[in-house]
C-alpha cells in the first residue's frame, strides 16, 4: 500500500493495485461521519463498438446498453440489492456518463458490510430475459422524463450538432427504441468486457481506518477468481473537424427560448498532465470571456440578454471535447451575436490580461479547496482524473504554473469558426 | 453543537467550532411572515443587496473582489418554512491557515458588512436600474418554473390543495407581486427586514469563538428587535372529497402528483412516528412505492413520497405513461391501504430507521446542512441533537407507523401530460 501526503491540502492517500488489476484508493477524512465508496468502471454510454472479451471481431451493441447493465446489476436472484442497503443503514445509488459507469453508496455504519455488497453485487452479474424486458418499462419512463426537460434537450441537441460520427451524440440512456433491442446476452458480453478489475476503480474516502480497509478489500478479492487481464479494444469513428451542424431548433412547451452555443474542441488526443494543463487553461479562458467579472457578462446582463440560466462549461475526454455558453433569452439572435462576437474579438485581441489571470488563479485555488469539503466531489473526480491517467490533487499546483501562453493555446483549441454551432428551443406558439 | 450567543433581543448568534472543513462558513437569516407581496419585496430585494454596494458599486467590482479573496463564495437567496419567509445570505471562505499571510475571514465579514449595511442607495431609494433590472430578473425565476414540468406539476398541486396558504405561497412572491414593487417599497422592505425581523447568524469552522463574536459586533451592528411569538402553522380545513384535475402541455410524459393531509405536522408530538411512515411509504429504494410502482409493474423511473411537514402535507409524485393514471392512482392508494391494514414488516421498518439515521448522521458532513437541520430543530429544542431524533425513530412501533398511515387522507389527484393529439 503506497502513502501519498499532500502537504499544502492537508490531505494523504493509500493507494494499492491488487493482483486482480483493481485499483483501490482510500483517503481518510479527519472529523467525517460517513464514508462515500465508489466502484467505478471506465465503461459508458460511447463504448458502443468493441471486441468481446476473448474474440477477434469487434461488434456493435444496442444504444444506451451501458446504462441499461447500469439499472439491471441492482437486481439479483433473491431480490434487490437496495434492500441489503437499506437494511445496513447506506443510501446507495449509480450512474452512467459518457465514459463512465459507478456504482456507490454512502453510510455512517457498518462500513466494511456495505462495502462487500457493493463489491459482490457489482462483480456478481445476474441477468435474465424476464427481468431484462422488465426493466424496458422503467428505463422508458426515464427516458421520457428527459425528453420533457428543456435544458436537458438543449445539451443534447448541441452536442449531435457538434458531432457527426463520434457516439457522444447518442443519448446515454439510448431511445425508447433502441433499448428494445437488448437482451441478457448483450449484457453478459458487455459485462465480461468491462468489468474486468484491471478496467474498474474502487475508492474510500471517510470515517475510515485505511490499513483495515484495504486488507479487508483484498481479503473479498482474493476470495474471487478473475481470468487474466486483457487490453480491451475500443473502436470510434472517424470524427470530422469542425461542426457538423451549424444550427438547429427544436419546439417545446416553454416559458421563454433556450440558446446555447457550442464549440467543438480539437486535439482531443490529450491525457495525463497535459491534459489537466489544457482543461484547466479552458476553464480559465471561459471564465475570463463570460464569467461574471467579464464585459460580455456586464453587458448581456443589463440589456437583459441572458438571465439567472446563463453557464458555460468546458468537458473534454479521450475522443471528443466541447465549450458551451448559453441562457435562457428573449433575445436569441442578439445573444449570438454577442457571444459570437466575443469570441471573434478574443482572436483579435486577447482580453485576458496578467492580472485578471492572477485573479483568477486565486478563484480558482479557492474554488478546489472548498470542494475537497466534499468527499462525493473527492471520490467522482478522483476516478474520473486516475482514468485520464492525471491526479486529482495536481489541480492547485498546476493552476499556480499555468501560463498566459497556455490559455491561449487552449482557447485555440475551440474558437475555429468552422468548430461552431447553435441549438434553439422556442416556445411552442399555441399559448 | 452550536454555541448560542444572545447578541440583542431577536439577534443571536450561533457557532460551531470544527477543524473538519477547509472553509468557514457564515450564514445570516432574517425571517419575517410568509405573505405574497411581501416574500416578492424581499426576493427582489435579496439580489439588489448581493449585486451591488456602496463599497463595490457594480457587479463586477463586487465579483472581483470576492475572487481576490480566494473565490470567496456570497449570494442571497429566499426560502419558507411554514408561515415564514427567510432571506439568507451565504458566505464561505477557505481557511486562513492555507494562504499565509492573508486574512480572508476578516475583509469576508467587511465584506458581509458593506452588502447589508452599505447598499448602494440615496436616503431611501435604491439605484432604479438595479431595482428593474433584478425586478426582472425575480419575473424570469417565478416564470421559469413552467419549463421544469415536475415543479411545475408540484406547484399546480399545491395550489389546488391549499389555495392562498403558505403551502402553496412561493417564497418568490408571483410575478404580479414582483412588478407591483417601487423603489420605496422596496426600501422600505429593506428598513424593515433589518430593524423587525428576526436574526439568527450562524458560523461554522475552524475560528476563535471570542474572535468571531467581536468581528460580528463590529461589522453586523444589528439592533434589538421585538421578538414576536412563535410563528404557529394554521392548520388547513381538509375536504372529505377527492379532487382530481387534469391538465395538459406540450409534454411526453405524464406528471402524476397526489396530495394527502394529515393533522400531524413538525411540531406535532408524532412528527417522527410520521417521518418513519413516509419513509416506508415511498421515501427509500425499499419503499413501498418504488418496489411496487417501479420495480413490480415497471411503471415508473421515480415514484416517491415526501413528508412536507410544516404543511401537514404527504405528497406522491410519480411519472407515469399518462393512460395508465388510473392505474398508477390506484396502485399508489392501495400502497397507502395496506399501511393502513398494518400489513407493514420489521424488515421494512428496520431499513427505514436506518436510512433516517444515516441521513441525520450524514448532514453533519456539510456545514450548510449542520446550519440548515439546526436552524429547523431548534424551534423545538435548542440543545437539540442528532442522537435524540435517532433515539425516537429506533421507538417507533409497527402500530405507530399503521396508527400514523390511518392519520393520511387523499385530497388532490393531479395529472398533468401531453396534449392528445400528441401521440402520432
């Protein structure tokens, strides 16, 4: 078991591989009542086209699959894995992204318990024809309870216009139509694919002691048998450069048109620090061009162009990456034109000077160490960042070196006017 | 616990010494009677005190100086509970001890100091663009409401419930309220929120008590106010019939939301034996209604109850194929009727308790939530405890959770889904 110190955060890990190839990091957080777990593995919704555990030919499974595997490990033979949480006190739950699926709980007591049913019930598949076409009912009620929401659709709509070929345009939950298609043998293939120990990551952050958790983790694994590890073959489209759509509109029952606009990144290539370098420079160039100290913000404000729904977020994985700005306006052309306009300026002349870079530097610092109050923030992300191969606590020293020069070249990496697009929800004209 | 200091009549002060968090956290609520036109005043007025001061007059200038102290978190914001109406502010500051040399937490409360005390105003008016600009601002908030279908629905149902009651009041006021505010109405809201209503201020972190005490006496000199009885909730007249309306949108899916009365409400000495009811009614992933609705007819993605107790309210919100509403209606119903029948298990009590407890136990790993459950409980008892409420779950009876389900009437079956020519 490794021991890591973070001096400036006061914070230290224990981290170990175990012989299976699953990864366990604990950090223990001085004063907590709960510890969150989470039993991640690098496996969601653009995982679509693969080569099954043990054969040569890659496939392509049904839309909306991993999150489908996601709902169906909660039911076993004898019954639903939230009544043995329930029954030990933990509140559990999962969810599926774009690239991830994790399965978590969190509780106040009897930790190691609930921390074997979440490791059995998760490496213990059970998957019939009977309950798999059970669950197409709840999973299509989930799905129309998306379809209803706006700003999910908004979101959506702006990364299929992005997108031509890559699978992040798909719908992590699939369609109404698409999650017909699945039966228990799809789950099974895409289960032995993925859940393999070496592709999953098992975090502990809480009231825990870490000597005894990670020997009592080994202790469940050990008792289970794994075939040997195998690389796991992935394969994407071809991505065009560019935006493959430039704008579309979608009609819903709302109170006021939705606009977002969304720039499609390039070299999305990146992982380790060089990534964590890029994402972070991106969220400091966004914050400098909309944030709520920028002149566009000012602007857009007092002229009533954007409202309390304005945001804007930089994401970028292996593959495909986005920046998004966008508001709930009446004005939807005026407020295109300013963002447009904002980013055409800023190639021109570069807004940001030295000290609003320090400014935001600070924020910025701030901002990462208030959400280390948060251990479900500490457990998501750090996965999320260990399966980027970056670390989660590089964060505030790689914010302190960040140079202007490195702002400027992530800002490149999304304001090519051919990387641009717009979504539209307009109320429907029947009120 | 929190440590309680008397600082005027109606002013008091309450910290919590934890080396836990990175941050401190300040909050600061004025609470005065929940009343439409009024809770509109403060609403309004909550975002033109965060926007701007004499200090920071603009946005921005006030945005930049936050970020200089280390993303420095402040915003207002409103909420209710029964009959009143409370404006917070927020504020968080990471500690000290991680930026040598600064003194954070000091220009925080100069900060605190200038948003309350110092807004940007004549003798009694506040700067009329900013007035307009939030007054709008507060319109879209109160609008928007109607692109979120479940708020929506949630909010048709209440007030269908409990028309004109603080149940169904917003704490936001209504978009008539908000464009009938003048600037002298508003500054005059202001006068009033600061010299009438009462003040709770909460600290949480790791500070020195004496030290926080000082700096708050300098920076928030609030004086002694009247303190006014306790706030009792008016218990609604509950109607024998069930109503049931059905309501359309452009939408796929059909918003199913049930409200049901009971006489047991926070302050009621069965207010637990209730909390357990609903947990087991539809409150956890082993509740009666998810097992039923969702996981044995595969109905439903969600299909829960909550207990909105200072309203004496249940509710059940599901999202259901709207066809199937009669069904839905009837399988919720007869999940309340087996309760009823005490056809209810140790197992599924057991589970329950738990889960309370967990999530009791697991609030004091947030400082928000510590100040938030505190600042409920203590109306009940201010040397309240987390242990105590779990002490009582753990004596709630099989009987008393049977006893409290036959305490439960259906009042408002409310549907709202797409229009019918939407199904082609």
């Amino acid at each position: 078991m490794k021991e890591v110190v973070f001096d400036e955060l006061q914070e230290k890990i224990y981290t170990e591989t175990l012989e299976n190839g699953l990864k366990v990091v604990i950090l223990p957080k001085r004063g907590y009542s709960k510890t969150f777990v989470t039993f991640t593995t690098k496996y969601g919704s653009i995982d679509r086209t693969f080569k099954p555990h043990g054969k040569n030919e890659f496939i392509t499974v049904p839309d909306g699959i991993a999150h489908f595997l996601e709902h169906k490990m909660f039911e076993k033979e004898d019954g639903d894995v939230f009544q043995k949480f329930g029954l030990n006190g933990a509140s559990a739950n999962a969810y599926t992204t774009f690239g991830r699926t994790a399965y978590l709980f969190s509780a106040t007591n009897k930790i190691k318990e609930n921390t074997e049913v979440l490791l059995d019930f998760v490496q213990e598949p059970y998957f019939t024809k009977e309950t798999v076409d059970k669950e197409k009912g709840i999973i299509a009620q989930e799905i129309t309870m998306y379809d209803d929401q706006p700003d999910w659709r908004l979101y959506f709509g702006t990364i299929e216009n992005l997108y031509k070929e890559h699978p992040v345009k798909i719908d992590i939950a699939g369609t109404v139509e698409s999650i017909q298609d699945i039966t228990a043998e799809h789950l099974y293939t895409c289960y032995e694919t993925f859940y393999h120990p070496s592709n999953m990551l098992l975090f502990i952050v809480g009231a825990v002691d870490p000597e005894e958790m990670m020997a009592f983790v080994k202790e469940n694994q050990s008792k289970k048998s794994f075939d040997q590890p195998e690389p796991i073959e992935r394969q994407f489209p071809t991505e065009t450069k560019g935006a493959d759509i430039p704008k579309r509109t979608l009609t819903m029952d709302v109170s006021k048109p939705k606009l977002n606009v969304g720039m499609k990144c390039t070299s999305t290539d990146q992982q380790g620090q060089e990534m964590l370098e890029s994402e972070l420079s991106a969220n400091l160039v966004l914050d400098s061009l909309f944030g709520r100290t920028s002149p566009f913000y000012e602007k857009a404000y007092e002229e009533g162009l954007i409202d309390e729904s304005f945001s804007y977020e930089f994401s970028m994985e292996e593959g495909y990456g986005f920046a998004m700005v966008g508001s709930d306006t009446e004005e939807p052309e005026r407020l295109e034109k300013l963002i447009r306009q904002t980013i055409q300026d800023s190639k021109e002349y570069w807004p940001v000077k030295e000290e609003d870079l320090e400014r935001m530097r600070k924020k910025k610092i701030g901002q990462f160490m208030r959400s280390l109050n948060s251990i479900e923030f500490i457990a998501n992300q750090y996965t999320r960042y260990e399966f980027n191969e970056m670390n989660l606590f590089d964060v505030v020293p790689t914010l302190e070196k960040l140079s202007m020069d490195k702002l400027k070249q992530a800002f490149s990496m999304f304001s090519d006017d051919s990387s641009y697009t717009v979504f539209e929800v307009k109320p429907a004209d029947n009120k | 616990m929190f440590n309680k200091i008397k600082l005027q009549d109606g002013v008091n002060l309450y910290i919590r010494k934890t080396e836990q968090f990175k941050t401190v956290n300040v909050t600061i609520k004025w609470k005065a009677p929940l009343e439409q036109s009024a809770a509109s005043e403060r609403t309004v007025l909550a975002n033109v005190l965060e926007e701007s001061n004499e200090k920071y007059p603009t946005q921005i200038a006030m945005r930049k100086a936050l970020d200089e102290l280390y993303g420095t978190v402040l915003y207002t914001d409103v909420s209710k509970r029964s009959s009143q109406h409370i404006v917070s502010l927020f504020a968080e500051c990471v500690n000290d001890e991680f930026f040598a040399g600064e003194d954070v937490l000091k220009q925080l409360f100069e900060l605190i100091r200038a948003v309350v005390f110092e807004p940007k105003a004549s003798e009694d008016a506040f700067d009329q663009t900013v007035v307009e600009r939030e007054k709008r601002t507060v319109r879209d908030r109160i609008r928007s409401v109607y692109d979120d279908k479940t708020r929506y629905a949630q909010k048709r149902m209440l007030e269908i419930m409990r028309p004109d009651q603080p149940a169904s009041i917003s704490a936001y006021g209504t978009e008539e309220a908000v464009s009938a505010i003048t600037n002298k109405s508003l500054h005059q809201a202001y006068e009033d929120m600061i010299q009438h209503d009462l003040i709770d201020i909460y600290v949480v972190g790791d500070v020195d008590e004496q030290d926080i005490v000082t700096k708050i006496k300098e920076s928030l000199p609030f004086k002694a106010r009247k303190v006014n009885e306790r706030l009792e909730e008016k218990h609604a007249n509950t109607s024998e019939d069930v109503k049931t309306v059905r309501e359309r949108q452009d939408m796929k899916q059909g918003k199913l939301h049930l409200g049901f009365s009971t006489p047991v409400t926070f302050r009621h000495p069965d207010y637990n034996k209730m909390q357990v009811m609903n947990g087991i009614f539809g409150g956890f992933a082993h509740s009666k209604l998810f097992m039923n609705v969702r996981e044995k007819e595969s109905m439903a993605y969600y299909a829960n109850s909550a207990f909105a107790s200072q309203y004496g309210i249940v509710y059940v919100t599901a999202g259901i194929d709207a066809e199937l509403e009669e069904k839905a209606v009837q399988l919720i119903v007869e999940q309340l009727k087996v309760m009823q029948q005490g056809d209810i298990t140790e197992l599924e009590l057991n589970q329950t308790v738990a889960l309370l407890e967990n999530s009791i136990r697991s609030s004091n790993d947030s400082a928000r939530s510590q100040i938030e459950i505190y600042d409920q409980y203590k109306e009940l008892d201010e040397n309240f405890t987390a242990d105590e409420l779990i002490s009582k779950w753990h004596s709630v009876t099989l009987e008393d959770v049977k006893e409290m389900a036959n305490t439960i009437q259906l009042e408002v079956v409310y549907l709202l889904s797409g229009k019918e020519d939407d199904s082609k």
